[in-house]
C-alpha cells in the first residue's frame, strides 16, 4: 500500500474516533442532564411539600394563638364585669350610709334643739323660784350669802384663828425639824477630813551626797532647776529629805515629779534638766485627765464632754482658802446629792451642778470674769444639759434660783466650806498677793516667764533676749519694783530679778 493511502486511512480513522468520542460524550452529557433533572424535581416537590406542612403548622398555631387570645379577653371581661360589679355596690352602700348620717345629723340636731328648749324652761323656772324666795326674805343672792358668811365668821371667828395659828406653828415646826434632820444626815452621811493645803513638798533621796549633784558646780544646777520649774529648792541639813517650796501646786509637782526622774537617772545637769521637766509636764497633764475621769466615776456622773472632765481635773491643782478644790466639788457633789434624795428633786442634776460648781476656778487666771460665768460659758459651750447650768449658776447669788437643785447646790457649797478647819483666810489673801505679784511682772512687754518665790521676797522675772536689751533689763526691773510699790502692799522688801539669757542652737550633720 501507498504512504498517501495509510496517510489518508489515518486520517479517516481518527476522525472517526474524534467523531465516535464526541457522540459518546454527547449521550453522556445528555444522560448526566437528565438525572440533574429529576434531582430538581424531586426538590422541587419535596420543598412543596415543606411548605404545605409549614403552612398547615402556622395555620393550627394561628388557631391555638386565637383561641388563647379569646379566652384571656373573655377571662378579662369577667373580671371587670365582677370589679364594676363590686364598684356599683360599694356605691350603692356609700349610698345607704350617707342617707343614713343625714338622717343621724337631723336627728341631733333635732335633740339640739329640743335640749336647748328645755334648758331655756329651766333656767327660767330658777329664775322664777329665785325671784319668789328673793320676794319671801326680802333679800337678793348677793345679801343673802355676805350675811350667812358674816354670822359664821362671828360664831367660829375665834376657833378658826385659834385653829390657824396651830396650824401655821406646827407647819413651821415639821418644816425646820425637816431641815435641820435633811441637813444633820448629809452632813453625818459626809464626813471627809479636810487638811489644808501646804506650801511645801518633800522629796526623798536615797543619800546625803545626790545633794551636792542637784547643786552642782557653784549652784549651777539648782539656778537652771529653779529657773524651769519656779520653784524654790530648800537644800539644808536635813538628812534624805530636799524641800520644794512654791505657791503654785502644779509647779510644785512638775518640780517633785522633774527632782524623782533627775535622782532615779543619777544624770543631773542644765540640759537634762530641762528634757525632764518637759516630761514631767506631760505627765502633769496625763495626772489632770486621770484625776477629771476618777472625780467623775466616784460621783456618778456620766456623758459629760471629756473636755469638761479634762477642765475639772485641773482643779486638783487648785485651792480655795487652803482646801483643795477639786475635793471640794466632789463633796458638794455628794452633800447635794444627799439633800436632793431626801426631798425628791433630781439627784443626777443636783451631783453635776455640785460637782462643776467650780469650774470656772480651773481657768480663771487665764479668762476674764468671775468663776460662775467663766464655768457657765464653759458649760454650755460644751453641751451640757440646761438643768445642770442652772443648778450651778446660783451658788454666789449671782444668778436667781430657777431650780430647786440651783437653791440645793448653794446649801451644799455652804455645808462644805463653812465645816470646821476646811478654809483658811490667811493662807488664801497670802496665795492672792503672790499671783499679783506675778501678774504685775507680766503686764509688762517682753516677758517669757515670771515667778514669785521666797514667800513673796523675790520675783524672778525671764525676758525674751531678743525684745529686751540689758539695758532695758534694767529698766524693767526698775519699773516692775515702782508698780509692786504703788499697787501692793507688803511687809518688808521685794527683791526683783530680772534675767536675760541668750541661746543659740545650731546641728552638725
């Protein structure tokens, strides 16, 4: 065979091979297109019937919605039905009991005015019956009752007065019995010893040689002790015994409480001096406010504002012609306590009026105006009761009595500083011209600090070195020696020294 002849039967071959390819994959993709087909209408038909069913499920929901709805409308109908049932009701019965109290109202009134008729036919048949028997005596109601009176006071004249002046000395008797028997148990009930108060205070020491310690080298600790202080240290030959003299307590004890902590630390010297009586202040202070609470718990008397009892306790501190203020208070505050349990007054305000009847004598040096107003203002700037203040107020007659307490709180102060041995009249102007000595030093400018010791002889006068020159200094105590004169009077002469001092203070880091 040629090669064009095989080149041409190749060539038939493959298209009959592309052509039998072709139509094979035609009758593929036609059979392929008829399966997509069914697949579709089955969907379709499936989806249909979803829908028929969702349709018919909504439907039958519809229905149970609806048939829910109209039995809650109907439910809600019958309730308002019934509440404006009940509403026509209570109506109906608001009705028939206002018809009621309408008829009740003309009924009283009805009764009112029958009432007023028959007050009106009796009183007129009084007046009547009054007129006949004026008519048979002759006389009017008025005549009639002066002269029944007249025969009577003539008949019993003298038994009434007899009667009368019984009555009055027998009331006047009971009466003072029961005072003088009020008076004679509070008293008897009370029987506090009542010392007086000394100048002096002692201090113990374990040996004779802390003497030449306290001195120190040509007195150069006892000046700067006495010059913190303002006291004066008594060094003699009493064995274990140095004496602190002043007419300040509290000084007193800040030196007594600065010389113990000085001997317990065997360090005696200008600047530990100093650093000691500083603590002994702080300590003083802590004293005061324990003296204030003990004062208060021993009498009773509570809710009273801790400033007041810090105010109180600085009355340990304080005399009154010799007797010791603070003493005094809680006695009045028992003795009134006493009294007011006899005659049935209040006795937890007749303790606290006793108890702070003093207490403007806490700060009196340092406030202006008698201890009564000074202790009134303190008093009810710190919230204590209205009662209290009147039961204080009226001790010194300066206020009038507007309480029974007020009248037993003064009988009280009376029974408690006029007992035998409990004030001395001496020692108190001799403790008032010392303070004016030391307030005549201090109304003059520049002054840090003044004391008066020796028993009044001396005045030591501190001034700020910087306000104050030396020669100014002596000035000072020129001008200090010539008011004491003019103002004072004195046995004897009053030495007057004035020290200026200069410190400088500086630190090394």
């Amino acid at each position: 065979m040629s090669p064009q002849l095989l080149t041409i039967i190749a060539v038939l071959v493959a298209v009959a091979g592309v052509a039998l390819g072709y139509y094979i994959r035609l009758v593929v993709s036609l059979g392929k297109r008829g399966s997509v087909e069914v697949e579709i209408k089955d969907m379709l038909l499936k989806a249909k019937e979803e829908a028929k069913r969702m349709s018919l499920d909504a439907e039958n929901k519809a229905v149970d919605v609806m048939q829910q709805t109209r039995a809650e409308a109907k439910e809600r109908e019958e309730k308002l039905k019934k509440a404006e049932e009940r509403v026509i009701k209570k109506e109906d019965q608001i009705d028939e009991r206002e018809q009621s109290v309408v008829s009740e109202i003309e009924s009283i009134k009805q009764k009112i005015v029958e009432i007023k008729e028959i007050r009106d036919k009796t009183e007129a048949l009084q007046a009547t019956k009054q007129k006949e028997l004026e008519k048979i005596a002759k006389l009017d109601e008025s005549e009639a009752r002066a002269i029944l009176l007249q025969n009577l006071e003539l008949q019993c004249e003298e038994d009434l007065l007899v009667r009368l002046h019984k009555l009055e000395q027998f009331g006047q008797d009971k009466i003072e019995q029961r005072a003088k028997s009020i008076l004679a148990t509070a008293i008897h009930r009370l029987g506090n010893s009542v010392p007086s108060d000394l100048m002096t205070t002692s201090v113990t020491i374990p040996n004779d040689e802390i003497k030449g310690k306290i001195i120190g080298k040509e007195g150069r600790n006892i000046k700067a002790f006495e010059r913190m202080t303002g006291v004066e240290i008594i060094v003699d030959d009493t064995p274990g015994v140095i004496t602190i003299s002043s007419f300040d307590p509290i000084r007193r004890q800040i030196a007594r409480i600065s010389l113990e902590l000085l001997i317990a630390d065997g360090r005696i010297q200008p600047a530990k001096i100093e650093e000691t009586v500083e603590k002994a202040k702080l300590l003083i202070n802590k004293t005061i406010k324990e003296k204030g609470d003990a004062a208060v718990y021993e009498c009773g008397i509570f809710n009273l504002d801790p400033r007041i009892v810090l105010i109180l306790g600085r009355l340990c501190f304080r005399t009154s012609y010799g007797q010791n203020v603070l003493q005094h208070s809680i006695e009045v505050a028992h003795i009134a306590g006493m009294i007011a349990e006899e005659l049935g007054a209040d006795v937890q305000v007749a303790k606290a009026g006793g108890l702070l009847h003093d207490l403007g004598k806490a700060v009196d040096h340092e406030v202006q105006g008698t201890h009564v107003e000074i202790g009134r203002r303190i008093l009810q700037k710190f919230g204590a009761s209205e009662a209290i203040v009147k039961a204080m107020q009226a001790h010194h007659e300066e206020y009038p009595y507007e309480t029974v307490e007020s009248v037993i709180v003064q009988v009280a102060d009376a029974i408690s500083g006029s007992r035998p041995g409990a004030r001395v009249d001496s020692l108190e102007n001799y403790l008032k011209r010392l303070g004016d000595l030391e307030a005549i030093a201090n109304s003059f400018t520049g002054i840090e600090k003044c004391y008066a010791i020796a028993a009044g002889r001396e005045v030591r006068v501190f001034v700020a070195p910087l306000s104050v020159t030396d020669m100014q200094a002596h000035d000072l105590a020129r001008n200090i020696a010539v008011k004491i004169e003019q103002e004072l009077k004195y046995p004897g002469e009053i030495k007057i020294t004035v020290i200026r001092e200069s410190r400088v203070i500086e630190f090394a880091r």
